[in-house]
C-alpha cells in the first residue's frame, strides 16, 4: 500500500484520485508520518447488483447436445 505525506497529497490530490480510481489500489495519506486516512475507490451499487459474476464461470463441454430428450428423467 502506497503511502503519501499530506503536503504531497495536496499539491497532487487529483492526480492520486485518478490513480486509486483506475488502480483500485488504496493511498494512505500521512501527517507527521503517521497514517491519518485512506483513499480508496467507491464501488457503485450498479457494480455490486450486475455483472459482479462476469468473468466467474466456464462451459464445460457440449452445451447444446448435452443430455438427449431420451435420457431426461421426467415425471409422469
């Protein structure tokens, strides 16, 4: 985790900003070195809600001729 004096901070605040923003790293901002707060990013409701399995899961093997209309196990 990267950490950073405040005064650094303030004369680069946007520039840090971006970086936790498209990094997802946090920043820990120090005063006198002693840690004082964090910069982390927000995650969005929307991101939470959809999409948070993307990437998750795989096809494994023939999805469309699976299991034959024959071998389904049906009630009656």
């Amino acid at each position: 985790m990267q950490k950073i004096p405040a005064a650094q901070f303030k004369s680069q605040c946007l520039a840090v900003m971006d970086k936790v923003a498209e990094s997802g790293r946090p920043v820990v901002i120090t005063k006198h070195g002693k840690p004082v707060v964090q910069v982390i990013r927000v995650q969005s409701n929307e991101d939470e809600i959809f999409g948070f399995l993307a990437g998750k899961g795989r096809i494994v093997g023939d999805i469309e001729n699976a299991i034959p209309v024959s071998d389904w196990n049906l009630p009656e």
